[in-house]
C-alpha cells in the first residue's frame, strides 16, 4: 500500500479515501499500473472498475474519480500504451492487445468483486464495448464516457514509420497542431492543456506503435445491439474529437442504454459528470 501523497499527489481524494498502487501481470512479462480507491465508508458494496482513454493520465481524472471513490470502491488500469507500463520488446499495441490485458485484469477475482460496474472513456469505453460478449463475469452495468467506434488519427502519423528518432519530436508537433487545430474545442482550453499535456508525457514509441494501429480499428456495431445491461453513454455535443453525432448513435444502438449530452470534453471529465453517474447508477 502506498501514501496517497507520494503516489499521486495532483489528485486530491477525501482523507477517508485510502490508496493502493500496484502492478498485474496480463501476459508474460506485461506488467500494469493500477489504483485502488477505497472509501472508509462506501454507500454500495458495488466496485467501479474505471479504463482510461488512449494516453490518458490519471490527473485528467482528478474531478471525476475523487468524487466516485468516495461512494464506492474504484479499480483504474493504465492500459498497455502508457509511459507506465512494463512490456517485453516488440510489444503490439492493437486495440485486440489491449483487449486481452482488460479481460485477465477482470478476471482477478482477488481484485475485481463479484458486483461491479464497468466503465471506460474514449479507447477504454471502445475495448469495454469490445470485450462484452468474451466475459466471464459480467458487470452489473456499463458507463461509457466518449466512446469511439474508430480514431480520429491524422494521416501524417504514418510517417513515423520510416522517420529517424531525432524527428519525431517534430512530427509530434505536427500532430499537436493538426489535432488541436481542426479536433479539439477551441473553447475548451482545459481539453487543450490535457492532450499537450499527454503528449508531451507519453512514450513515444508507445504512442507511435498504438497510433499506427488504432488507425486500423473501426467497429462492427452488431457487438452494440448484442449487449443487454444498463448502459449509461455519456457524450459531448461541443467535442469534435469523438465523433459527437456517432457517440449518441452509439447509445442509440444498445438497447438498455441512456445517453446523457454534456457540455464538452471537460465536463465529461469533472465532478458534475461524476454525480451524474452515481445518479443514474442509484436508479439502474
């Protein structure tokens, strides 16, 4: 167990929220970063297991979790593209990698409880929605936050392919600036300051690797209509980087769900979206 103070010290939990970090192992040599939040004194028994979106850091969340964690225990996996896991060379990073991750993790019954809720945003929602039929054990319910059915990537990220090292630093800024000119809200300066922030800390051949593969990915929509548990999907009607009209398309398919439109990016990310959630999930 460690102090909360030391492990994340820019999210700031209630003091009765106590803190583990740790890693899992998925596969051979493929080792995870993983938070668990736990309140003094849970309102359910219920567990919120929470995957994160493509490069997504925790301090993205520092709104959101601090406010679930103090209603019910949360799990949080960093998946396989983050600085900070722990992986064997020539590592893949397809969206199917990051699925098998997912599935080991939720089937660690010493870590994820028998009644849990199942939750991802952006990338992590898409590998929710793609794992559905493969569990063994099902969540009592989903919420989805900015699910994608594919990735907005520029096309210029190909030419890390056969780019020398020394340049990638400019082709990453060439992928900044194209994302942050014509995908994100230039309202939304929070949503600005967390992508260059993300950026600027990912690894870069992680984020090359999954990049180039998460080009590839679009999905089949029959695996939607085929999930039958309520399903919160959370959108965001002045966000240009996931496919806005698609995310409530998305909500449309699945036959249980409820689709909930907020204001931007940021506000998917905040305490707001947090109280929407564990009011919809108090009356699921």
């Amino acid at each position: 167990m460690s102090q909360k103070d030391n492990v994340i010290e820019y999210v700031k939990f209630p003091a009765d929220v106590t803190i583990e970090e740790f890693y899992i192992n998925t596969a051979p040599e493929v080792q995870l970063r993983c938070f668990r939040f736990t309140p003094s004194n849970p309102k359910t028994k219920r567990q919120f297991v929470f995957i994160p979106g493509w490069i997504s850091e925790l301090e993205s969340w520092r709104y959101f979790l601090p406010n679930i964690a103090q209603h019910m225990e949360v799990v949080y996996l960093e998946t396989r593209e983050k600085r900070t896991s722990n992986l064997p060379p020539k590592s893949v990073f397809t969206i199917e990698a990051i699925q098998e991750d997912v599935l080991h993790f939720l089937e660690n019954k010493d870590l994820v409880k028998e009644d849990y809720i199942l939750s991802g945003s952006s990338m992590g929602a898409t590998v929710v929605l793609e794992i559905m039929s493969q569990l063994k054990r099902a969540p009592s319910a989903l919420v989805l936050i900015l699910p994608n059915s594919r990735f907005s990537i520029p096309k210029t990220i190909t030419l890390l392919k056969i780019m020398p090292i020394p340049l990638f630093t400019a082709v990453k800024k060439l992928v900044m600036w194209f994302i942050l000119k014509f995908r994100v809200n230039p309202d939304d300066k929070d949503h600005q300051d967390a992508f260059i922030r993300q950026i600027n800390q990912a690894n870069m051949f992680k984020l090359r690797d999954s990049a180039l593969s998460f080009q590839k990915y679009n999905m089949d929509w029959d695996i939607l209509r085929k999930i039958n548990l309520p399903s919160l999907v959370v959108g965001a009607r002045k966000d240009n980087l996931h496919q806005k009209d698609v995310v409530r398309d998305m909500a449309e398919s699945i036959p249980e769900a409820t689709f909930k439109d907020m204001k931007d990016f940021t506000a998917t990310h905040s305490s707001k979206c947090a109280q929407l959630v564990i009011s919809w999930l108090g009356n699921d």
